[in-house]
C-alpha cells in the first residue's frame, strides 16, 4: 500500500509538471512569415493607390508595429474609392488593447459587414485577411 506523503507528493509533481508545461505552451506565439507593408502594389486593376500619411501622434499610440493607410481610385468610374489601413504586429497578444473595431466605432462608425476575404501579392499564395467594412452616415 502507498503511503499518504508518496501520493501527496505524486499528485503535487503532476500539478506542478502541468502548471510548468501550460506556462511554457502559453509564452510561445506561432509567427507567419510576412510581406513588408510597403511591397503591397500601389496599383490593382483598375484602382490606383495613393499612401495617406499617419500622424506621429497617432502611431504613437498605436505603438510598435507596421502601419499602412491607403486610398485606392477606380480609374474608370467617377467618385469611386476604397479606404484601405492595414496593421502588422508581430504579437497578436497585444491586439487584446488596441482593437481597430472599437476606435471606429468610437469615432461614430457603424460595421456594415464583418467576414474575411482572400489576397494574393503576384507570385504569392492567397492567403486570408478580416474585412470590416464601415459607414458613417452616407459614407463607407
């Protein structure tokens, strides 16, 4: 028969061998492979694209990371354009404080639609990206 202060210390090794393992498990973050921001092509189809600056205050709060704000135009129709901004962390961890959904609505934006969509740089894999897309008023 086992005695008590044996299993006492079997159980207590178990605890301590899982809580060491569930630590270690949640220190590591799987990384993708990326593409820097600034190779994403200015010009698709027909839209043309156009950086639009991000102020020094503003990235400061964003803290680190790789930020790209973008203004494509159809070339064929009148009026017509798409308001891209694309954010890159390394640790997604960190997304829990700063997530973009809730500066928008912040601001007074409203989601209209919440899904992914798939992209593909030329030569590349497609791979799959969140799309939010927003209206405030008659604006989208």
């Amino acid at each position: 028969m086992i005695s008590w202060n044996a299993r006492f210390t079997v159980v207590a090794l178990l605890l301590a061998g899982t809580g060491i393992f569930l630590q270690a498990r949640a220190s590591h973050e799987f990384v993708l492979p990326r593409t820097e921001l600034a190779s994403f092509p200015l010009e698709l189809k027909n839209w043309a694209g156009a950086d639009v600056p991000i102020p020094d205050d503003i990235l400061k709060t964003l803290g680190t990371g790789e930020f790209m704000q973008r203004t494509y135009r159809d070339q064929t129709v009148t009026a017509s354009y798409v308001d891209l901004y694309v954010a890159y962390r390394k640790s997604q961890q960190k997304l829990v404080n700063h997530l973009p959904q809730d500066c928008l609505e912040g601001s007074g934006w409203s989601p209209v639609e919440v899904g992914t969509t798939t992209l593909a740089f030329p030569g590349d894999t497609p791979y799959s990206v969140k799309r939010y897309l927003i209206a405030k008023g008659d604006d989208r």
